[in-house]
C-alpha cells in the first residue's frame, strides 16, 4: 500500500477513490512517519511540509522537499512531493491547487485533527504528477510535484546524476551497512511489547536506515531493524520525503511506501532513473 496522505476522514474522500487501485498493487502498505528519529532543527531547510487549506486552517497531507527555481518561469518555485500526494486534487470537487500551503519551519503544531500551525508559509499555484502514475505494478512512477506563488530561501536540495545509485551498487557501495538519511513530518512510531503507537512531532524529524534492496525504480530500506543502533525509519505522513545519501544533501529517492505499522521495511521511488528525470526535467535542469 502506498503511504498515503495524512488527512481528516471527510478529506479523504477523494484521495481515496483516486488511489484504491494503487493501495491494492503495492508490495508494501501505507506511508508513514519518521520513527526511533531526532528533531532535525535546521540540518535540512529544505525538506517542508504539504498542507491543504479549508476552513480557514490547514490539514497536513504529506511532506517533501524543495529543488530550486522552475526552469522556465523565474520566481515559482518546485516543489517535490510523491505523486500520491496530489493526484487527488484534480479529482476532488473541494479543493484546488491554490488551496495548497507548504511550510518549511522546522518546529510546527500539529492538533489531533491533523490542522497545522506554522509561521511560515508558500503558497501553491498548480501540481502535477506523472502522467503514468500508477498504471504498471513493477514501477508506479509516483513522482509529484507542486509549484508555488514564489521562490525559497534555501539552498535547494541536490538531486542525483543519471544512474547514480547503479554506479554506486557497481562500484560496492551499497551493502547491508550502507546508511541513507530520512527526513520529514511524519508520525513518530514507536514500538513496545503491545501494539505500536503512533504521535505527532513537534516539525521535521530525522532519522537513519539501512539498505536492503535496490531495483530499477525502487531503492528499499530498513525500518527500525536495528534501532538499538540508533536507526530507525518513515511513517504515516512521510510520503514524499527525500532519501538522502548520508551526511549529504543528495536525494537520490522519496519515500512512497511500506510496511502498514512502519517498522519493517520502506520503498521508495528512485529519482536517478529515467522515468523520474524526464518527469523533472520539464521544471528543473537536472545535473
């Protein structure tokens, strides 16, 4: 199942419709938040928060990360997001993208009704997602991204080159101690001798997981395996957020899916891969 959006019942309507076939072909189970993980301050300013604006307050959707400026229309900003997280927009009779909200700050509020409190905020003009999102099992190409009314004042995330995560395997670097990045917004979840429990964080968390797999679209990863270790994973909320190479700045993924009480293992879409490239390339010059 994917890692689906974290939203009100009645705000999840449409999302559902538009993802019930998604949920039923997925290996894995929805998507969750940042587990056994740490505040991450201001270590990654551009990973934010998606929200949707209704009824004069904003509802947590997913979290993702900022890439720079659109290619060809100076002062939007690109936002990158999975395409779960906003293919439900064009399907919904309530909302628009212009109803969208990102925020950046690293210490939010976040209610039992998953209504967001933040100081700063961007604005969305319009999404997009791949327009073969979904339609092949081995590859559900859930790329998004929403743009915004302006640019941010962050240095960007670095997206990979062509090919980088099969260079690396090539070369030896990815083996079971290989350690990637996880940040975002998601659930905390913790794990006990009863049911694991599930809280909101206090902003953008941190945490680290171990690789697992590699396959052409997916980069697969650990999830609190090895927590007595300090690492940990994703959760509900998580959906969208990058997979950065460890103690850098490279995304080489975003997180789309996983086991249903995030505690095994996480799928995510690669970005190294041509589907994600020639899905990007229409907003960012690629490296």
């Amino acid at each position: 199942m994917s890692f689906a959006p974290r939203m009100t019942a009645g705000r999840r309507v449409a999302l559902i419709v538009a993802l019930a076939a998604l949920a039923a072909l997925l290996p894995a189970a929805p998507a969750l938040a940042i587990s056994n993980g740490v505040p991450d301050g201001d270590r990654h300013p551009y990973v934010g928060l998606l929200t949707v604006e209704e009824d004069g307050k904003r509802y947590f959707v997913c979290s993702g990360f900022y890439a720079g400026e659109h290619r060809s229309a100076p002062g939007i900003g690109v936002f990158i997001t999975a395409g779960h997280c906003v293919a439900w927009v064009p399907e919904s009779d309530n909302n628009t993208p212009d109803q969208l909200r990102v925020t950046f700050d690293p210490t939010v509020t976040i209610d039992e009704t998953d209504a967001v409190t933040a100081t700063n905020w961007h604005r969305g003009i319009a999404i997009a997602f791949h327009p073969e999102f979904g339609h092949d099992h081995s590859n559900f190409k859930d790329y998004g991204v929403v743009l915004l009314a302006d640019t941010v004042d962050v240095d960007p995330v670095e997206l990979p080159t062509a090919g980088l995560l099969d260079r690396l395997a090539a070369n030896g670097a990815l083996r079971p101690q290989t350690v990637f990045d996880n940040v975002g917004y998601g659930f905390m979840a913790s794990f006990g001798q009863g049911a694991p429990t599930y809280e909101n964080p206090p902003g953008r968390m941190y945490s680290t997981s171990l690789f697992q797999g590699l396959t052409p679209a997916y980069l697969r990863l650990l999830m609190n395996s090895n927590a007595e270790e300090g690492n940990g994973g994703i959760c509900f909320g998580d959906s969208g957020s990058p997979k950065l190479i460890h103690q850098t700045n490279t995304a080489v993924a975003l997180a789309t899916g996983g086991d249903a009480v995030c505690r095994a293992q996480n799928y995510s879409q690669r970005l190294d891969i041509a589907d994600a490239r020639a899905f990007l390339g229409q907003y960012l010059d690629l490296p």
